[in-house]
C-alpha cells in the first residue's frame, strides 16, 4: 500500500506505451486525416462544417507550426469546436485493450504501479494515499486501474474499486466519455465509434440522416487551458499538491511552461520529493526545466522511459527524505 501522500501528474508520454500519441503526433495525424479530405471534398467535417472553414482550419493548423493542436486551438476561438471533434475523434480511434494489457510492453508503467497499491482486504483498497492528475483526455489509466484491482479481488470489489478511481483520478483538461463501469449508458474501452451512426427514428421512415450526436457529446469534455483554470478540478488539483510529500511528473513535456501554468508554484516548496521523467530532452534543456521549477527538482537520465526511470530512482514504497544516491548524483549531474 501506498502510505506516503504521493501524486503523480501524468502527460501524453505516460500514454505513449498504451497505443496513444504524443502531442505532436496527435497534430500530425490530424493534418495527415484533413489533408485526405479536403482532397475527397467529404467526409465527417464536410457533414458538419462549412467547407472554407475546414480549408482554413487545416492551413492554419499546419501553419501555425504549433507542436499540439490544443495549444492552437486554444488561440483560436474559431476552430474550438472542429478542434475538439477531431480530437475526440483520434484519441478514442487508438483505444485498444490488446495494447493496453500487452504483455510485450516494456514501458508498462502502471504494471509496476498496481503491486503497490495491493491491499489485503479489498474494502481497504481506498487508503492507498495516491491520486493521479493527468493532462490526457483518454480513458486508459481507468481502464487499466479498474479491470486489474478488481481482477485481483473479485466481485465483490467492484464498488471499492469504482471508488477509489473515481476519487483518485483527476483529468486537468477534461477526457472523452466514460467507460462502462463509470456509466451503463457510454462504450466499453476499445469499442469503436464511427464518424456518425444512423439517426433511427428518419431511417425506420426510409430517410437517410447522419447524427453526430454523440461524437459531439464526447467532444464537450475536451477543455482548452482558459476553461480549465475556470474549473474547481484545478483548485482541487493544487490542494492535491499541496498535501502531497512526493510528486512525480511522468511524461509531462515540462519545456512547454504552458502545462506548469495550472499550478500554484507554492504548493511544491517545502518538505517534498518533486521528480520528473526527462525521456527524449537535452540537457540545456534538462538544466532550463531545474532553473525554472521553484523547487529542487529530481530527474531521470533522459534515455529511461518511465517504467525504468520509477523503478532506478525511486520506488513508490521508498520515504521521501531517503533519497538514494544516485538520484542526488543525477540532480547534480546537469
């Protein structure tokens, strides 16, 4: 069990080893699908927008040379809403339980998690002293969470479970609809959407009509930043840090100082451990993210991915004030 105040604040990184993109890729890919269809002259935005907007909404995308489409969008008044549907569209597209449960994953972090959070009664499954804040609009570390603790418990620890998720995770810019368990009436993981499904009452009458309806309802949970920080999920999410002795950021692109806006700089002074994952960056940029941060902040090497990062520096059963040595070296490395 996890007894130490611990919260982890998750990036697209942290959902890259389940089959999601990183931001950038998500971007790419979205220009990539609006390029084919600008060509074909249809397709879903065709059947929902005007086609000068599209055409202005992919040139001004891929000209805007912004590395994720939600930080173009969130400038963008305009777009909000074919941004957002294109969005939810791509992230429920890489759904995928294979991929989620693969046991060929090597970077499969929240294996590592789950072990720490075991309990030996079910009903105690709550006490862990964990919560996840995630930037991520899917829907994988629920699934994943949800279908491992109650497969290790059984039946009867479906409503502990559904619990403990429910309280335990927070999304910062919202997320695509719920699972099953969540709410009987929304798609199980990995259940495809299609662009649109047949609206019944017109076509029992032979006519033909496309709804929508319910693309558009996963989009509406998709936030921009300016609606996230009008959300009580922020202020909860900096108490959150602000209670918390350890703190790690997984996957979180900390270069993009956008991301590190939502939170009170305050809440992470004091008695904590503040580590991140720096998969991928250089060290000018490495020393960059420790000169900003407002407190000492403890990194991975930057070629560990953030299963070996967790495991090499600072397992989640480890008291904070035990630093080991070689997290000291590596803070002074940069």
């Amino acid at each position: 069990m996890i007894d130490i105040p611990t919260v982890l604040i998750l990036g697209a990184g942290a959902s890259k080893p389940y089959g999601y993109p990183l931001a950038s890729e998500l971007r790419n890919n979205i220009i990539s699908e609006f390029d084919k269809h600008v060509k074909a002259g249809r397709g879903w935005p065709y059947d929902l927008f005007d086609k000068d907007l599209i055409s202005e909404f992919l040139y001004s995308l891929r000209s805007s040379r912004s590395y994720s489409i939600d930080e173009f969008i969130s400038k963008q008044e305009d777009y909000t809403e074919i941004g957002k549907l294109a969005i939810a569209k791509h992230i429920t597209s890489h759904e995928s339980s294979k991929k989620l449960f693969s046991e060929k994953n090597e970077d499969d972090w929240m294996r590592y998690l789950i072990k720490y959070l075991h309990v030996s009664d079910f009903k105690n499954i709550s006490e862990n002293k964990i919560n996840i804040l995630t930037f991520n609009y899917d829907r994988s570390v629920e699934e994943y969470l949800f279908n491992t603790i109650w497969a290790s418990y059984g039946g009867d620890s479906y409503n502990s479970c559904k619990s403990f998720l429910t309280d335990s995770i927070l999304h910062l810019y919202g997320r695509v609809d719920p699972l099953v368990w969540e709410d009987s009436d929304h798609r199980h993981y990995g259940e495809p959407i299609k662009n649109y499904s047949w609206s019944i009452p017109e076509q029992e009458a032979g006519i033909k009509t496309k709804d929508y309806s319910y693309l558009l309802d996963i989009s509406k949970g998709i936030k921009l930043i300016q609606e996230a920080k009008e959300d009580n999920t922020i202020k909860k999410a900096n108490k959150l840090i602000d209670e918390a002795e350890k703190i790690y950021f997984l996957g979180l692109d900390l270069t993009n100082k956008t991301n590190l806006s939502l939170f009170n700089p305050k809440y992470f002074v004091g008695e904590k451990y503040v580590f991140t994952t720096t998969y991928g960056l250089e060290p000018a940029e490495i020393r960059e993210i420790k000169r900003n941060f407002p407190t000492p902040l403890y990194c991975s090497d930057n070629d560990f991915k953030t299963l070996k990062s967790i495991k090499y520096y600072n397992p989640f059963t480890k008291p904070h004030k035990a630093l080991s040595d070689r997290v000291r070296d590596n803070h002074s490395a940069y």
